[in-house]
C-alpha cells in the first residue's frame, strides 16, 4: 500500500479563491441547519453564511484502479471540462527579440487546473519594454491583464479537451519600427484522477463543513482525517447532523442519506442498515464504506450547532482524506470562515 501526502500551493491559509459552482454554495443548500434535538430550524440560507473554500489538493495518486472512466458523471470535479492536469505543472521559454528586450512566458499550476485555479500565464520583459502583449490558445484568443507583467489565465472549459495545445505570446514593442514577436509554448494537459475539496462556513446557528471525494474510478470507501474542533459532538439527545450524497454513475440522481449521531455514551453509526452505505464518526475522523457498486462521488456535509458543539474555530486546519481501494492520502487546507 502506498501512502502519499499531496499539499497544493493553493490550500495555504491565504487561499482567496472564490466558492466554486461545482461544490454547491452552501447558501443555496434546501436543508436546514440541525438544532439541538434533533429538529430544524434557522435555515442554511442568508446572510448567516460565510462560504470559506472550496480548496483542491493535488492528486495523490493516479487512477483508483480498474474499472471504466467515470469523469462524465453529472456534476463531476474531474471531467476534463472542469478539472485538467498541466504536465509537469509549469512550462516555460525565453527568447530575445530586436527592438523589444528579452521576453519570458511561463505557464504554470499549482496542481489541478480548475474553475478556481487556472493555469496562469505570464509574460514579462527585461532590458525593454512591451506596449500590448495578446495571447492565444489553439488559435482563440485569450483576455490578458496588464500589470507588472501581462498575465492570462486558463481554465479548463477554455482548454475544452486533454491533449496538447498551443499557447502563443504575440509581443509588440514600443518603439514603432520594431517587430512584434510571437512566442510559442506547447502545453501537454491530462486527465485529473481524484480530487478532495473541503469548504468551511458559518451558519445562523453554527458552522457548517463539507468534504467531497471526486474519482474517476468506482470508490469503495472513504476516511477522512478531521480536527476534533470542526466535528459535531453527542449531546444528550440523538440528532441530525447533516447529510451525505452519492453521485453514481450510470443514474441521474443522487442518493441522499441523513447522518444521525446518537447521543451521548452510545455508540453508533450515522448511517447503516440494508441497501445503505455505512457512515461513522470516531474521534477525530469520519469513515464511509459499503458504497454502492460504480459509486464516482461522495460528499458528506456537517453542521456544528454553537451552544452543543462550541464556538466555530477560525484557525486553518489540515484535513486529510484517505481514498479506497487505491489507499493513497490527499491532504488540504480550506480557509477558516470569518
């Protein structure tokens, strides 16, 4: 068995990505936060909310093994439409050109390229100066910014496909007798495996967290590593802490199971019985087994109730997802909700 830690650039604790529209803004979420009891009340939506994520991890391993490619699953992080590799993660030229200086341009990723992580590209020029720098992807032209370089960024629905690409810097001088330039880069992407998101935010009466585990490959079973202070504790009564959905391949909706933890002293599974997955808390983890056959996504979502569960903590935690059958780790580092 193979353990692998992957941490990405992008899950610092100054990570400022904006909510992505593939884990769904908890703002729009129909369920309602759990209240002490059991019950419902003071609903998920509104100004009670401060969305803090979600960030990606790098992939730590690559395919789950075996088993047909389910990244065209409805709502998938890891279709080639929404989440692309960049090989090697950077590529890079530099070239003199008469009447302008020297030009670099870098196309470069933290990890998986996403609506919320791009490749970035930049170019910038020493010894000269540039008076407009235009880019182009496989001969459509990309929006460029300019600032103490010119930058472009490149999500996966621009790249539209895996494979190889063209990325061309046109750089046009300023004195008006020079040249423009053209710089080429070939940019290789591949298929992304397995993605964990996680996302933390404030409710109305609490705080709410969300882990997510996108594949390509069938999971069997997830664990996931979280701190004690993100977790809901027992209370006297038994009561509803969330829920978790399964997205499976070959069927349009989405199972949806509730998690009920039981009260204090009693032991018990939040989800179990026939037909179902089973879903447990146990100190400082959450584990998920028994998931149905072709299962492409599992995302399980958590509410702390404030005067049960304690304060929401606006430190950044290390929370770390442990993927089965492959038994590789992926770790990340969602933003504290403010």
């Amino acid at each position: 068995m193979v353990v692998v830690t992957a941490s990405n650039g992008a899950g610092s604790a100054d990570a400022d990505a904006p909510t992505s529209a593939a884990v769904e803004n908890p703002t729009t979420d129909p369920t309602p936060t759990p209240t002490p009891g059991g019950g419902n009340g003071g609903g998920t939506g509104g100004s009670g909310h401060t969305p803090a994520g979600p960030i990606a991890s790098d992939s730590a391993f690559g395919g789950l093994g075996g088993g047909s490619d389910l990244g065209d699953v409805a709502g998938s992080l890891v279709s080639d439409a929404s989440c692309q590799q960049l090989g090697g993660n950077s590529k890079y030229r530099r070239v003199k050109a008469k009447g302008i200086g020297t030009i670099r341009v870098r196309a470069y990723a933290t990890g998986p390229a996403t609506k919320v992580s791009p490749v970035l590209v930049t170019t910038q020029i020493s010894h000269g100066k540039a008076k407009k720098v235009t880019y182009k992807l496989d001969g459509k032209t990309l929006k460029a910014k300019r600032g103490k370089t010119w930058k472009a960024a490149i999500a996966p629905q621009k790249l539209t496909r895996v494979g190889i690409h063209t990325l061309k810097a046109t750089v046009k001088g300023k004195k008006k007798k020079s040249k423009a330039k053209v710089v080429s880069l070939k940019l290789k992407t591949v298929p992304y495996k397995t993605l964990f998101t996680a996302q933390r935010w404030k409710t109305t009466a609490g705080a709410g967290l969300r882990l997510r585990i996108d594949a390509r490959s069938a999971l069997t079973g997830v664990a996931f590593k979280v701190a004690k202070p993100l977790l809901p504790r027992q209370a006297k009564k038994p009561r509803t802490i969330g829920f978790m959905r399964v997205f499976i391949a070959g069927q349009s909706g989405r199972k949806r199971y509730s998690l009920k933890l039981g009260k204090k002293g009693k032991q018990s599974a939040l989800v179990a019985g026939a037909g179902k997955p089973t879903v447990k808390l146990k100190g400082a983890g959450v584990s998920v087994t028994g998931l149905p056959e072709r299962t492409a996504v599992v995302e399980l979502t958590m509410y702390r109730v404030k005067q049960l569960d304690g304060a929401t903590k606006r430190r950044v935690f290390k929370l770390r997802a442990r993927v089965a059958p492959a038994g590789g780790t992926l770790s990340v580092r969602p933003k504290a909700p403010r």
